[in-house]
C-alpha cells in the first residue's frame, strides 16, 4: 500500500532482469501453450477418419508439430510438462475459445486451422527475436514448421474458394469463426503487453499482431469477393475470454479426454 | 485428383529412392501431402515429387530377359574352362 491507502502497480521494469521475469511473460507463453495443446488434441482426432487418406495424415501431422510446440512452450516454463499440460484446473488454463472447438466437420477444422496457423504465423514473428532467447529458439523453429502448415491450408482453402459449393460452404464459417479467432489475440490477465513489448520479449504489441493477421486473412479471402467481420455479433451469445481463464463449453470434453490415460493410470509414461 | 510418385534422399551417399505414391489436386498440395505422408519423421533431406503422367514409362516387353541366359552368366563356364587349363600339364 502507498500512502494514498492504495495498493502499489509494478509497472517499472528493471533493465537488467532476466526477461522471462517481465510481469506477464510466462502468462503469455502459457497461454500460447494451451493454444497448442488444445489445437493439437482437436486435429489429432481426425486420425484415420479424415476426407481423404492424405488429409488424415496431413492433419494428425500438424496435429503432432502443435503438441511438439505446446511442449517446447510448456518445457520454457518448468520441468513437469505432463504437470502443466494435464494436471491443471480448468481455470488454470489461458487457450483462446477457439482451440477449443471439436470442428468435427472438416470444413470447420479447415477455416480454423487457416485462422489459426496464419494467427500463429504472425506471433511466432513477433517473438522470434525474443529478447527472452529461448523463447525465441521456439519461435524461429515453429516458423519453419509453419510454412508447411501454411501451405496445406491456404492451398486447400484458395483451391475450394474457386468453386461454388467451396465459397457457399466455407464463407459462412468464416462469419461464424473469425471473430472468435480474435480472442488468439487477447492478452492473459495481467499481462500487459506494452512492458513486454518495451522488455524486447515480443516485437510488437497484440493488437498490432491482431492487425497484421486479419490484413493475412482479408487478403486471402478478397478474390472470393469476402471481407471477414471481425466484430462479435452478440458477445452476450458468446462471451469469451479464454485468456481469462473462462473456459468455453467444449473444454471439459477435450481436456477428459487428454487426460483419459493418466486418470487410469497416473504413473503412465509414453 | 492427380497421382503423384514420391522420391526421398537420406543424408549422405544414399541415391534417391521412391518411396511410395499419394493422390492431390495440384502440384503444390502434392508437395504438402507429400511432407506429411512420408517426410514426417526426417526420412529423408530432400523429396523429389513427380506427377506419374510425366513419368516416362517403358514398354514392359522390352524388360523382359529372362530367357536371355548369356545375360545371367553365373561363371561356372569361365570356371570349368580354368579348370581344363589347370589340369593339363599333369
């Protein structure tokens, strides 16, 4: 408490100080990470019942390439990742909404894995140069992995947007998915993202990433003559805030299903 | 949806070897599926992949030389020749 009877904000940050330290940071890679996970669980459930055989192989592979990330973001923040990944109550958990979504119809898991990867392929540049280093060893080998998944995505997405079944199909998902795609872009509470900003952990601020993505996302959908509306239509319909801890209906589901083997057996090693 | 053949090199001395085939729309989501089908696990440091209808493909008949029996010399007649040679002077 000041004087004034208030309590006192930290808001300098000390120059020297290990950037990890920065108020916010770790929040923000674990939220990062339960992004992943949850993305990966989510295509991981296509294995073997996806459109076409490639298709199944190429979904559970990025589904495989998003847990390896959750792991490596998991890894920056302690040793027990089975702890971290699994082990936490529902409102320990930062994912956007979005992850969350079973998208058991493919052209919903194919609109969100091309917001989500064009998402991730804009702040994983923006940490990159992290002044936290091995966060940024992180970021600069998910960009590699993420142009593959890129391509899938704005190869199979650009390709259905040229016929008439692909833009009745896939445009009114877009309606549907893109505003809560913007949740990618909220920061943890708490986090403010200007010290990290100013701390040299990310390059730019969230907004400015959230900007930089749906310019991504505009461009890629203009020749089907489509704008995006990123606004949520009725936030009282869909509250969000994922990053503040609120879980949306379909976590419980995902995360039971996670941690299917550890609750049968608690010591279970891969 | 076009066939497509796929070709990977290990590190090192390795020749390309075809590794197996998958279906795609086009040129570019071959290349993706191609990576997910069959690089997923570095099985190789460079993939070569070719639409099968740009394949240049021989006409079987002419691969067939089983009855060509000059084709498959075993040595056995350059041995029993020595063999003659050798024995001669005793």
């Amino acid at each position: 408490m000041n004087d004034m009877g208030e309590p006192e904000r930290v808001t300098a940050i000390e120059p020297t100080g290990d950037p990890a330290d920065v108020p916010g940071a770790r929040d923000l890679v674990l939220a990062l990470a339960d992004d992943e996970l949850c993305i990966g669980q989510n295509l991981g459930w296509w294995i073997a019942v996806g459109p076409f055989l490639e298709e199944d192989l190429a979904l559970t592979s990025i589904s495989q390439d998003e847990l390896g990330h959750a792991r490596a973001l998991y890894g920056l923040l302690g040793d027990d990742i089975d702890a971290m990944a699994y082990g936490r109550e529902p409102y320990e958990y930062l994912c956007a909404h979005i992850t969350e979504l079973p998208c058991h119809d493919w052209a919903e898991t194919l609109v969100r894995h091309f917001l989500y990867d064009t998402a991730e392929s804009v702040r994983w540049g923006a940490l990159a140069d992290s002044s936290w280093e091995s966060l940024g060893a992180v970021a600069r080998r998910a960009l590699a992995e993420e142009r593959s998944h890129l391509r899938h995505a704005t190869g199979l997405l650009d390709r259905l947007l040229r016929t008439d079944a692909g833009i009745a199909h896939l445009l009114p998902l877009f309606d549907q998915l893109a505003p809560m795609a913007c949740g990618l872009f909220d920061a943890p509470s708490g986090c403010s993202d200007e010290a990290l900003v100013a701390a040299g952990v990310m390059a730019c601020e969230l907004g400015n990433q959230r900007a930089q993505w749906q310019d991504i996302v505009g461009e890629a959908l203009a020749p089907a003559g489509y704008q995006p509306q990123w606004a949520v239509a009725d936030p009282e319909a869909a509250p969000l805030g994922g990053r503040a801890g609120r879980r949306s209906p379909h976590f419980a589901a995902l995360h039971a299903e996670m941690v299917e083997v550890l609750s049968i057996d608690p010591s279970a090693r891969w | 949806m076009k066939t497509y053949e796929v070709f990977l090199k290990r590190a090192g001395k390795d020749p390309f070897a075809h590794v197996g085939a998958l279906e795609a729309p086009d040129d570019d989501l071959a290349l993706s599926f191609a990576r997910d089908c069959y690089a997923r696990r570095s099985e190789g440091e460079q993939m070569w992949v070719v639409a099968r209808e740009d394949l240049l493909v021989a006409d079987p008949t002419e691969l067939q030389m089983a009855d060509r029996a000059h084709r498959h010399n075993d040595g056995t007649f350059l041995r029993d020749l020595r063999q003659v040679g050798n024995a001669e002077p005793a």
